[in-house]
C-alpha cells in the first residue's frame, strides 16, 4: 500500500495523496516535481483558456445570396486563416456552412429554372383547381356547424 504524503497545508490538515514511490511526499508537494508540474498545469491552462481566434463583434454581416457572395466569403476566409486572423476549427466551420449553402443555393436555382420551364410548357397546375381543393378541405371542416 502507497505511503500519504506527509505535506501538511495551511490549515494544518494532511495532503493525503498518495505519495511518490520511496518518498514521503506526492508529486504535487515535491519540490523537485514542482517545477515540472506547474510548467504542465500552465500549458494545459493555456491550452484550455485560450479563446479561439475570431473576427471582431462588429464584423458586418456578409450577404450569401448567390454563389458568387459565398465564393467571395470563403476567399476571405481563406485569406484570415492564412493571417492567423480566424481559428482553423471556425473556418472548417464556415467552409462546412458554406458547402451546405452552396448545395441549397444551387437546389433553389434548379427549382425556379424547372417551375419555369414547366410554366412555359403549360405543366403548372391551374390556379383555378388549386382554389377549389382548398374549398373542399374548408369544407370539410366546416360539417356540423351551421
Ligand atoms: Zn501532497
């Protein structure tokens, strides 16, 4: 069984770790250890706090609208990670973002393009029947209530 380090705090109490082995003290209260633990704890301290690098709160929105405004984002983005003025995990982010836009974008130019093309084929479903379906649905819901 492991010997307790024999460190007392403060406050008088026992550290009770467990102590190094042939030593009476942990590795905490070791003078030797110190140095090297407090370099760890400070690292992973850094590493923990450290706030991912990002644009400014008053960066103004961009407008995404079009392919083109997306490209023109990314191009921007690429430029700040390559600065050091964004954080890799937020442009993985934003390249992510952006590729699911680039998709939705492209899906709403291929739906305007086909409801053209049906329109001027004459495939769209009259407004005139699409009235009327709504009239049956009311309706129906109206039944027993007169
Ligand atoms: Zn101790």
């Amino acid at each position: 069984m492991a010997n307790k380090c024999q460190f007392r705090k403060e406050d008088g109490s026992k550290c009770n770790a467990d102590a190094q082995t042939g030593k009476e003290i942990c590795v905490f209260h070791d003078p030797e250890q110190s140095v090297t633990v407090r370099r760890g704890r400070r690292a992973g301290g850094i590493k923990r706090s450290r706030p991912a690098t990002v644009l400014s709160t008053d960066t103004p929105d961009v407008e995404l609208n079009s392919s083109i405004e997306v490209s023109s984002m990314l191009t921007d983005s690429i430029n700040q990670l390559r600065r050091g003025d964004l954080d890799p995990r937020v442009a993985n982010g934003v390249g992510y973002l952006a590729s699911v836009l680039l998709r939705s974008l492209e899906q709403g130019q291929m739906e305007k393009r086909l409801s053209e093309l049906e329109s001027s084929l004459g495939l769209v479903q009259s407004p005139l029947r699409r009235s009327e379906t709504e009239e049956v649905v009311t309706g129906g819901e109206n039944v027993g209530h007169d």
